[in-house]
C-alpha cells in the first residue's frame, strides 16, 4: 500500500512518550505504520516538546499540567487533524474522545476503553481530585456514547460500555510485547517460598491492604519473604512494613524488564491486591513465567485469573492474607496453579501485526 493510499490516522493521548522509542513500541508503531499514514498527539516524558514527524509531544507546563493538558487539547487536536488531514482518530479514553469531539474535525472518532474512566478521579493522584468525580464521570459517559465506535480490551471493559447502552465494536487486547517473559521454558518454583509484588505504590494498587494483609501473613509464614517492586506517592507504606518485618520484607523501586522476569523466576507467586484494574499486564508476565496469582477479583483481573485454575481470587485484605497462607504452605497446589497459569497465558499473546489488522477493522467505516 503507497503512503498515499493509507488510511490517515491521529491517535490522540495522555501518555508520555520518550524519543527515540523503545524497540517494543517502535515494532507497535511500525505495524500501525505499513496499515495507516499514523500521527500520535502525546506528552513529552522528558519535559520538553518534540516532534520527530510522527510523534508531537506536548511539553510539561509549570503549573496545572493535567488540567490544562485537556483544556488546550481541542485546539491541539484540531490544528493537527487539519494538517494531517485525519479520517479517524484514536483515543485512548474516553475524556480525550470528549475533547476530540469538541475540535470538531469531521473525521470519526474512535475510543479506546483499557479500564474503568470513573477511577481515574477516585483512585489516582490528589485527593481533590474526588471533588469533581460525578462531573468526570458524567464526561465520561459521553465520550463513550458520542464516539463513532468503541474498542475494548476485555470482557470487563465491555461490560462497561454496555452498562450504558453501547455495543463495543470490536474486543481485543493490545499489542504488548511480552518476548522477554515468554523466550524461555519456566523454571520450576523455588525451594523457599516467597511472594512478589510488581506495580506502581498508588491508591488504586491498594498497597495499603497488601501491607495489612501481609502482617496478618507473615507470622504464619516463618522465613517467607515478600518482594515488593515499585515506587510511587504511597512508599510510606512500604517503608513501615520493612522496618515492621524486615526479615520477611524487601523492597526495589525499579528492576529492569529482565530483572523483573529473573524476580518471578525467584517468587512462588505474583501478588496483585489492586482495587481497580483494566488488563493488569504484570498477570501475563508471571504467566509465562509459569507463576500463579493471589489477587483480588476486581475489573480486568478477573477476566485473566482464574480462581483455583491459575491463581486463587480474593475479594478482602484479609481474604488475601488467608490465600497467601494457602498458596506459599501448599507446594502441591502451588505447583499445579503454576501450571494452569502457563497454559493462560496463550490467550493474550499478540503480534504487532495482529495488532494493527485488528485495528484496522475497527477503523474502517
């Protein structure tokens, strides 16, 4: 297909993007490229605005940098969408889709629904943010209805879109590129139990109910220990649980996705307490690292763990606490869900390729 014959598409984000790409997103992009004349309207990770031809990225603003990011994207949208001269946009929320919407560019506008919108204002960054949550929502909502069409990742989030009233066009995950987890056989379970959290210390990752959960544990799980992976706004919490049990607690902020693979190959289990979740990507991972969940059955989690199949589903801290006592005392059923998770992970493997037809289909009018 000659790049005049491409379907013109603007995928239009919240997401920080870093230039150059990394080697998974450049095989994403290059597969949306051989189908579509692509341009992405994104935020800088580094600050600063770029625009290599293909990616303009917004750069931070000193001050109100979320708010204002949604305030100046229709003009933003609708200055692009001229220049590029778009047939479809793509959003990845519905609250873009709103903004999109009011540029009014006259090409279709297609949603991306990866979780819950109504979350965004309850569990995620400042606490006043809650104040506007019913008017989040209701912006939500209309994006969702007004759209052209929806895409969805998962029966979770197809249910959200019919809960309203609309018919997901199409269902399907996103290209992620899961290589490094899936290139070599699984090992088997340690010899010493041990846990392992992996994900960002934010509300809606309920590390405070992991921390709970993990005390009510540990005293029944002696010379066990408990990995915890990741940095964000709640680290106060981790860093009472390892001055509380530090010989049964150990914390990184930051592992490399290899170092990751290496720290399932080490644990028993993935542990995955969150209160909301889209797709929860870290549940593929320990998959093909043959390593099962103890995770609260919540939103897309419950879509991807099945309970007594390839991981236990918990719907409490102390629940969690109870399944976690059960898993890392229980070898024979550690090892039999370890299996079970193996065989899932088949499900949600993708290729960008894949991707990118799939894609199509939906963008097609």
């Amino acid at each position: 297909m000659t790049e005049s014959a491409k379907p013109r598409l603007l995928l239009v984000a919240r997401t920080r993007y870093e230039l150059p790409l990394s080697p998974s997103l450049a095989r994403k992009f290059s597969a949306l490229g051989e189908r579509f004349d692509v341009r992405v309207l994104a935020t800088s990770a580094d600050g600063g605005p770029h625009d290599d031809g293909t990616f303009r990225l917004v750069g931070r603003l000193p001050l109100l940098d979320g708010p204002l990011f949604y305030v100046l994207l229709p003009f933003r949208v609708r200055r692009l969408a001229r220049e590029h001269r778009a047939a479809a946009i793509v959003t990845q929320s519905p609250y873009e889709a709103v903004s999109v919407l009011l540029a009014r560019t006259g090409a279709r506008v297609i949603v991306e629904l990866h979780g819950d919108w109504r979350t965004a204002t309850r569990l995620y960054g400042s606490p006043l943010r809650r104040a506007i949550a019913p008017l989040a929502d209701a912006v939500g909502a209309i994006g969702v209805r007004r759209a052209d069409a929806v895409r969805t990742i998962s029966p979770y989030t197809s249910g959200l879109v019919r809960a309203i009233g609309v018919e997901p066009a199409a269902e399907f995950p996103a290209f992620m590129d899961f290589e490094l987890f899936g290139a070599r056989p699984p090992v088997p379970l340690p010899a010493a139990p041990a846990a392992l959290f992996v994900g960002v210390l934010e509300l809606y990752k309920n590390v405070d109910g992991l921390a709970k959960a993990w005390r009510l544990a540990a005293p029944q799980l002696p010379g066990v220990e408990l990995r915890i992976v990741g940095r964000g706004s709640r680290r106060d919490v981790v860093e009472e649980l390892v001055r509380d049990l530090p010989a049964q607690t150990t914390w990184t902020e930051r592992l490399t996705q290899a170092e990751v693979a290496q720290a399932l190959d080490e644990a028993s289990c993935l542990v995955l307490p969150s209160r909301s979740e889209g797709f929860g990507r870290v549940l593929v991972e320990a998959f093909l690292r043959g390593r099962p969940a103890v995770a609260m059955g919540v939103g897309g989690i419950s879509d991807i763990v099945e309970d007594g199949s390839n991981g236990l589903l918990v719907a409490s801290d102390d629940e969690l606490a109870a399944a976690l006592v059960r898993l890392l005392t229980d070898r024979e059923l550690a090892e039999r869900l370890a299996a079970g998770a193996r065989q899932a992970a088949e499900r949600w493997l993708a290729t960008p390729a894949g991707y990118a037809e799939r894609m199509a289909a939906v963008v097609a009018p």
